[in-house]
C-alpha cells in the first residue's frame, strides 16, 4: 500500500458539487493498494499515519502525532499512486489492485483508524471527486507499506 498524506487545517471531498466529507485539522491521505496488498499492509499503514509526529509541539518542532492532537483523518481512495512511468507517457496500472480488493482494503484501513478512535472522513471509491486543501506547512510525506520510501 501506499499512501501521500498531507498535514491540513481543513480538507474536503466534493461529488457531483456536493461535499460528502469534510475534516478540520488532520491529515488528508491519498491512499493506493497494490494487487499483492492484504491486512499486514493495512495494520503498517495504519500506526504509521496515526502515529507521525509531524505536527509542530509549543516549540514549533514536529512532536506531535495526529492522536496527540486529537486531529481528523479524510481517506481518499487513488489507484494513480501505483502508476509506472517508466516507459513512455501513458502510465501503466498494472500494479494497482483490482477495485474489488482494492475497495476491500480500503475500507479496512478506514475502519481501522475509526477503530482507534480517529475522527475518519472519506471519499467514495471510484468516484470522481473534486478534493479541496488547506495544506498546513506544506507538509507532505510517502509512506508505502514495502518500505520503498
């Protein structure tokens, strides 16, 4: 799995010009699986995002995790994050899960989080959606569950 999360002041998710979802401060996460992805890669993921400490503490260092400041959490589904662009410039997805586990996996991880008591939002799979950010810094990190970055 992988994930591009981005710290925020607020973050929404918008279909057909109705916002579905919305968080305050938190994290926004881009999240993509991978066809050979299953619940380990769920449970790494998981205490990796709720558990970054990138947010600034009193002394304005990144101290603190999203359970620290009891932030909110908005998952967006994004097979794209498996694009390869190797070779020419159309990207292949040949990597990405098919939407039946992909959608499977998601939901997990969003149940997940919920799980552990982070206030969750999330897109809808498959849907084309409009994502609104307040980006905070920017502050932007990769995770992905092989540890490739």
């Amino acid at each position: 799995m992988r994930a591009v999360i981005q710290r925020v002041k607020f973050a929404s998710v918008q279909i057909n010009n109705k916002v579905v979802s919305k968080i305050n401060k938190g994290l926004l996460v881009f999240l993509g699986v991978k066809e050979d992805d299953n619940e380990k890669d769920v449970s790494y993921l998981v205490d990796k995002v709720i558990n970054l400490r990138i947010f600034e503490d009193q002394e304005e260092k990144m101290n603190l995790s999203l359970k620290d400041i009891s932030g909110e959490l908005l998952v967006v589904s994004q097979f794209t994050l498996y694009g390869d662009c190797k070779k020419g410039r159309r990207p292949s997805f040949i990597k990405a899960a098919n939407p039946e586990r992909a959608k499977l996996l998601y939901e997990r991880f969003i149940n997940e989080t919920q799980k552990l008591g982070i206030i969750t939002q999330h897109g809808e799979f498959q849907a084309h959606m409009i994502v609104n950010i307040e980006n905070d810094g920017p502050v932007t990190i990769l995770l992905d569950s092989e540890k490739q970055f």
